[in-house]
C-alpha cells in the first residue's frame, strides 16, 4: 500500500467540478487582483470564526508581519514565542527589528508553556533591556494554545496577544473558534494547511476597527483613499481572485465534512496506538483541527528507526520540526531567558504521521499495524 502524507489530489477529484467552475468564471471576468471572490470569502471566514474583520493577505506569513507592522513593533521590542513551531511564527519578529523570546512549550499539547511564558516575562522585565510588547502564540499541529492563561498573563503585563493559527483553523475551545482569541489573529492558506488554496494566501482576523482599517492600508501600498493615495509606507500583500473563489469550494468542504474526517483519523489512531507510543491528547474542552498528528518516541534513534522502517512499508512520515528555534543559525547568539528542555526533547522525538480528511480507515489502521510490527522487532 502506498500512502499520501497528505492527499491534495484526493480532494480535488472530490471538488472538480465546483473548483474547475470557480476558476474557470475568474479566468473570463478577468478580475484577477480584488475580484468579488475576495470580499465573499472575507465575510465568509469572518462569520465563521466569529470576529468583525477577515482582512486577507498573501501568505500566513504577510499576516503575521502586517499586525506586528500596524501595532508598531520594532528595535528593542521583546515578542514572545515558542520555541517550537515553523521558523515564519519567530522570523517576522525579528524581521521588524524587535527581539523574539523563545519560550519553552508543555509536552502534552506542543503549544507555548504559561508557566514558562511568564517566567521569561519577568526575566526580560527584571533585565529591564527590552519593552515587552506581545505574545505571538501559536496554534501547533490544529491544537489552540491555552488562550484563558494566556490571556491572563497578557492583562497582568499588558502585552497584545498575535494567535499564529496558521495550522490551528477550524480548531475551538469550548466552543469559541481559532483566529478569535487573539488581539489579532492570523492563519495560512498554504496547500498543506488545513483549509488550504492552491499556491500562497493567508489572513488576519480581529475585533478591532482601527487594527483592521490600517492593516487594509498597509497590504496595498500603505494606500488612503485608493492606492494612487499614499499615506503612509506598506507592501503589497494581496490574496489572488483564483485563490479566494477555490477557497470559497473548499471552505464548504472543510466545515461540512473534512474537519469531522480528521477528528475520525485521530480517533482511529488514539485507540490503535496509545500504549505503544505517546499519542495526542486533546485537553477537554478542546478541538483540534489536526493539521497534524503527531506521536512521541522515547528517542531519538527509536523515532528515526520507526520512520525510516514506515517508508519502507510505503508509509510517509515527516519530522515537525527537526530544530528548535534557538538552534536556528538565523537566530545564533540571540539571548535565552528561561530553559528550552521540552522543546529540545521534542525535536528528537516527535513523528508526524499521515493525515488528512480523505486517509480511509483501512489506511490508518495498516500504518496502526505496521507500527505494531515494528515494536515487535524493535530493539534499542
Ligand atoms: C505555515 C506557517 C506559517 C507561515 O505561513 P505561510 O503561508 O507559509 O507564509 C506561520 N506559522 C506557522 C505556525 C505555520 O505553520
């Protein structure tokens, strides 16, 4: 058997004939920059999430930027983070000047510690070197970070909160969805993300009329009344026709049936695996849109013995993420302020497995198996 990591073919041929419709009435009304396509899909994921504004941009990384830019971040700025996730959540602070703080995450959930996260606060406050301005948590593997502590800590030391849900949409909390928690929040439309389009897009989303107004502003050339009116310096971060008018399929796909048909994949895996290895575990309360399933070895050698072992089964595995932040090169010398282990511990043990709405449970159980025969030959 061979087995897709993750199968966007699958879900085209499911989707053809809206998708090739929609692309196709973007290709003969030739509004290719701003279409309608754009504005339908704003209001679509606004309503859904549950803020006032979806503003959408040209990567999850633009996002990201543009509120860092709108909120004025720069040099000798402190921006917390977590030292475990996809470079972009560290890179765009420190690509606006300020200093990012790697903060240590909680083994259980991947995300951000709140214990760590405010004992790295009071050492950067007690250095007095840097201004703390804001937390830029993220939402690893679909899972929201715990935003109620996060929160707090927020209020007590009057920082903004960034939610990075690049791979947390469709995820909630007690019912309240993901790209809602933040000051502003932001996701990714990459193809592998769990609301993906086919190339680049991203979003932010935020309550804030103000945030939302200068962020429109600063996408399209920090343009005023048109973009010939230019009041302030931006970029040009645009989401394309194309892509809003193929989210706009895929959107309805996600909520009606794909977002169920990963929560099954994970249940079929918790109950095959949990013994053998360290499984996901969801805190109660929580849904995870599963952007990512990933179990824990107890080493490094085990859990590179397991994956190579899955590819020669035909089974595709994948390593998130192989180094921590404060291993980057680009972030050499960058200081650390409280101790990084779990993060450290994770990189050497986690194992991404295959999943994604159209895996069939014949296919989640094989690699379950295959899994099982590897620990029944396994030796340290
Ligand atoms: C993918 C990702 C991003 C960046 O999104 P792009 O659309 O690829 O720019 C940012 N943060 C996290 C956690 C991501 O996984």
């Amino acid at each position: 058997m061979q087995i897709e990591f993750r199968d966007l073919k699958k879900q085209y041929l499911r989707l053809k004939s809206q998708i090739d419709n929609a692309v196709l009435n973007v290709l003969s009304e030739t509004s290719y920059i701003s279409g309608p396509q754009v504005k339908q899909l704003e209001t679509r994921l606004a309503e859904y999430v549950g803020v006032k504004h979806c503003i959408s941009c040209a990567n999850g990384t633009d996002a990201l930027s543009l509120v860092l830019m709108s909120w004025g971040i720069g040099p000798g700025d402190a921006v917390f983070v977590p030292n475990f996730t996809f470079f972009a959540s560290a890179e765009v602070i420190s690509f606006e000047g300020a200093t990012p703080v790697f903060v240590d995450v909680d083994r259980q959930t991947f995300n951000i510690s709140t214990k760590k996260l405010e004992e790295s606060i009071l050492e950067v406050i007690k250095e007095g070197r840097l201004r703390p301005r804001a937390i830029l948590a993220v939402d690893l593997f679909g899972l929201p970070a715990n935003y109620s502590e996060i929160i707090q800590l927020a209020k007590t030391y009057k920082l903004l909160v960034l939610e990075d849900a690049a791979q947390g949409f469709g995820g909630s909390i007690d019912g309240k969805k993901a790209c809602s928690f933040g000051d502003a929040s932001t996701t990714s439309f990459f193809p592998a993300k769990p609301l993906g389009c086919y190339g680049d897009g991203g979003a932010i989303f935020t309550n804030d009329d103000d945030l939302a107004s200068l962020i429109r502003s600063l996408k399209v050339h920090g343009k005023g009344r048109d973009k010939y009116d230019n009041v302030r310096i931006g970029i040009n971060s645009r989401l394309d026709t194309l892509q809003a008018a193929i989210l706009n399929e895929k959107f309805d796909a996600f909520v009606n049936y794909e977002l169920d048909a990963v929560n099954d994949v994970y249940l079929i895996y918790n109950d095959n695996l949990a013994g053998l290895v360290e499984v996901p575990s969801i805190p109660k309360g929580f849904y995870s849109s599963f952007a990512q399933y990933t179990i824990k070895l107890r080493n490094q050698h085990e859990r590179n013995q397991l994956s190579i072992f899955l590819r020669n089964e035909g089974i595709p595995t994948m390593v998130y993420y192989p180094k921590t932040m404060h291993e980057q090169l680009a972030f050499e010398g960058i200081k650390l302020y409280s101790s990084l282990s779990t993060s450290s511990e994770l990189v050497q043990v986690s194992l991404s497995l295959p999943i994604h709405p159209y895996l069939e449970s014949d296919e989640v159980l094989f690699i379950c198996n295959s899994i099982h025969s590897f620990f029944r030959t396994y030796i340290d």
